[in-house]
C-alpha cells in the first residue's frame, strides 16, 4: 500500500486505514501513540482542508469551523502532550455562538 502523500509513511497510513476506513474490531491489538494520534490529526485536517477548497464558497464556509477546530487541536497537542499556554489562549478565543454557521445548530 503506496502513502499517497509523501510525508505519511506506509506504517502510518495502516494506522490511518485501520481506524477510519476498517470496522471497529479490527486491528486486534491495541496501536495507538501519541505520534499515531499526531498523523492522524493531520490526515484529517488536510483532507478537511482538501474537501473544503472543492466546494461552492456557501459550503465551504461550513467547513471553516471544523478546519479552524482542527488546526487549533494541532497546535495544542503536540506530540501527545497538551501545551497548556496554547490552549489557555484557544480557550480565552472562544466565543459565545462561535459556531453560529453550524448547520445542525441551526436545524429548522
């Protein structure tokens, strides 16, 4: 199975394929790490990022939360260890209705 970005190795695109695209059982033993949880963020944010830039702007607009959330969770956790001044500042940067372009928020 060829990484289809070179940056991810083939161990960590089985990680990938075994925790999103595989049922739940499977694989059989436990592979978590911190530096798994990292690529897999980053897989995530990327493909976000890559949908997002494909749709109309009204629907991408949907998309900037979950990117902007994503980005951040990057930033505070770094090699599996939170960065507590990061996230102070992700957490005064809240906002109340922050999340106002939410499609299941604003559900008729």
């Amino acid at each position: 199975m060829k990484p289809p970005d070179p940056e991810i190795s083939e161990e960590e695109l089985r990680y990938i394929v075994n925790h999103v695209v595989l049922p739940p059982e499977l694989p059989q033993k436990d592979d978590s790490s911190n530096e798994n949880d990292d690529v897999l963020l980053r897989f995530v944010h990327t493909a976000a990022v890559s949908f997002a830039s494909q749709l109309p702007s009204n629907a991408s607009r949907t998309w900037e939360p979950i990117i902007t959330m994503l980005s951040q969770w990057m930033e505070i956790s770094q090699h599996g260890t939170i960065n507590e001044i990061i996230l102070d500042q992700a957490l005064e940067g809240m906002r109340a209705g922050g999340m106002s372009g939410d499609p299941i928020h604003n559900w008729p």
